[in-house]
C-alpha cells in the first residue's frame, strides 16, 4: 500500500538536534523505511505571519491542499484548531487522521489531568489513537478505548546502534538519567521527583558499586549525542519512568536502553516481561532485588553482557520502528495483518 502522510508533531526544531532521537523523529523515520510519503510539520516551532500572529492552521491547511494526504497523524498535538481538522474532514470525507501519544495516561502516572487534557482534544475528530500504556489500564470512557490500542516505544537502528553489549571494560557500574521536562534541559529548582527516593536507596546499599547518575543530587540531566556518550560508559541501566510501574507503560527512555544493548533493570510490575525473558532484561521486585542482581552481574560479565546482547536482539526484531508504523497503517486502514505483532 503506497500512501501519503502529512505528520504533525513536535520535532524539536528549536532545540537544535538536542533530541535527535525523539520517539517523533523515529516514528517518522518508520514511515519512511516503508516506502510511505511523509511530510512533516511541526506544531511547537513560531510560526508567525507579517503581522506576528501565529499561522499554524493556515500552514497546515496549505500542505493538506498541495499535498492530498491520505493520513494525517499527530503526536501530542494541541494548538491546531479543531475547526482545522473538520474542515480537512469536510473536503476528503475518506482521509484518515489518527494520533501517537507516549505519556501516561493513568491516574496513578505523573501529569494525569494534563496527559488526559491533552490526549482527549481531538479525540471525537480522529479516528484512531494508539498509546504506550496498555488500553486495559487506562480509565477512559469505553466509546474512547475502543478506538485506542497499545504500541511499544520504537527503537531505530540508524540511531540505537551502539552494542554497548560488546564492550568489555565499561566505566561505570550502573547509569540512570532523568529530567524534569525535555523542553527544559534543566533541572527545576526545588522541585522534587518522586523517583528520587527510591534512587537514594540504590545509592545507600550499594557503596561498592560506581553510579553515573544524571538529573539528581544537583547534577544536570544530559541531552544529544552526550547522552548516548555516557550511556556506553556504564555496564548496565536503570530504567524507572514517574509516578507508579504501570502495565506496559515506560518513557521513550526504554528504546535508547535496551535499543543500544545496555543491560537493563525493569520494574516487573510494568509486566512488559510479557515480551522479554530473564535473559533479556532484569526485572526486579524491590531495591533488595535489584541490588543483588547488580552486584552479581557487577562480577559477572559475561553473563552481564549476555543479557544485553539478548535484550538488544529482541528490541530490534519486535520494537523497532519499522515494525511498530507498519502496524498502525495496517491497524487504521483495517488491512489485514502482514506480521505476527507481539504486542497483540
């Protein structure tokens, strides 16, 4: 199937490459590995006309006329009118318009009222959703979710390509990076995260063990290729998103983990061991858990590096980007399925 897609998200344009390897640029690079047109637009940068007035709708009205998309998808979009988007319904009854979004969307998530504001405005207008969380643990009225389903966060093999797995002398033990906001860069000053907590016990019981930690006690979370720099530094990864482990649920930070084939510890509560063995990822029940496991796989590297490698051999065959847009095409336009989808 040949189509045409009109994509319009935040890509960070302003930014200048700090977040290259944003989940928007990888599912726009997924389109693209399948053979779909796809042009891009994106919502956040200033878009202003001769009189300084923001002229997003114009702009996305003109390339829906030159361009004649057979699929609009947007990505946590929420400047476009909504009288845009009925009139493009209006003048091609058959176009299709569905939207991505990879933020919580549970009560017990960070940000619920705004990630659910959000999620929701254009819901009634679109004709399908598809989130990171699963749809089972959502509260959302049922005429909503049975137009949501759940995808992975995608990894891309032109960005996560490191193998951290075969490297044999790594720096550090154990690295975990968190933000208070990607837009920020920054940390916020007195401003709490309730990871925290949970990350000062790891330090506490294990003095042994060398951190390269990022975006607490002071130190400012690191972006671009700096992240990647200092991710192939540390022999293994944590991976712990905000607010309570959720089924399935984990910020994009997954897919540059297990991605690059850096050992990885999960919560098991975020049972996305559905999808990875225990030779795949370490998934963990407390912080006693995860740091006996640290510590052995600390004098194991064998074994350490074993566990990345699989990890990163299974990411890339059943999350990567290509995979994951495919099925959203084959999803929305009620196409047969060409694969065996794991999620499903």
């Amino acid at each position: 199937m040949s189509i045409k897609i009109l994509h319009i998200t935040d890509f960070h344009y302003r930014h200048n490459s700090r977040l290259f390897y944003s989940t928007a640029k990888k599912i726009n690079n997924g389109f693209i590995k399948n053979n779909f047109y796809c042009n891009e637009i994106s919502e956040r940068e200033s878009y202003k006309n001769f009189f300084g007035i923001t002229d997003l709708n114009n702009i996305i009205l003109k390339n829906f006329y030159n361009l004649n998309p057979d699929l609009i998808v947007l990505g946590h979009c929420s400047k476009i009118d909504i009288k845009t988007l009925l009139e493009i319904k209006k003048i091609n009854k058959k176009i299709k318009i569905i939207q991505w979004f990879v933020d919580s969307l549970t009560n017990f998530g960070p940000d619920f009222e705004h990630n659910k504001k959000t999620f929701l405005r254009y819901i009634e207008f679109i004709d399908y959703s598809f989130i990171t969380t699963s749809v089972d643990s959502i509260n959302l009225k049922k005429k909503y979710k049975t137009k949501i389903s759940f995808i992975p966060n995608p990894c891309d093999i032109s960005v996560d390509n490191l193998k951290i797995d075969q490297k044999k002398n790594p720096i550090f033990d154990l690295f975990f990076a968190m933000s208070h906001g990607q837009h920020r860069g920054v940390l916020k000053k007195f401003y709490i995260d309730n990871r925290e907590h949970f990350i000062k016990k790891i330090l506490m019981k294990n003095q042994n063990i060398l951190f390269d930690f990022y975006g607490i006690n002071n130190v400012n979370p690191i972006w671009g290729d700096v992240f990647f720099e200092r991710l192939s530094q540390s022999k293994m990864a944590l991976n712990l998103s905000r607010g309570s482990p959720i089924k399935y649920y984990s910020s994009d930070r997954i897919s540059s983990l297990l991605g690059n084939g850096i050992t990885t510890f999960i919560d098991r509560k975020t049972k996305l061991n559905d999808f990875f063995s225990d030779n795949e990822v370490i998934f963990y029940n407390d912080v006693n858990d995860l740091s006996e496991t640290l510590n052995y796989l600390k004098k194991n590297d064998k074994k350490r590096r074993e566990i990345g490698k699989n990890g990163r051999l299974k990411y890339h065959k059943i999350f990567n980007n290509k995979i994951i847009t495919k099925y959203m095409i084959e999803k929305v336009f009620e196409l047969n399925f060409s694969s065996n989808y794991a999620w499903l």
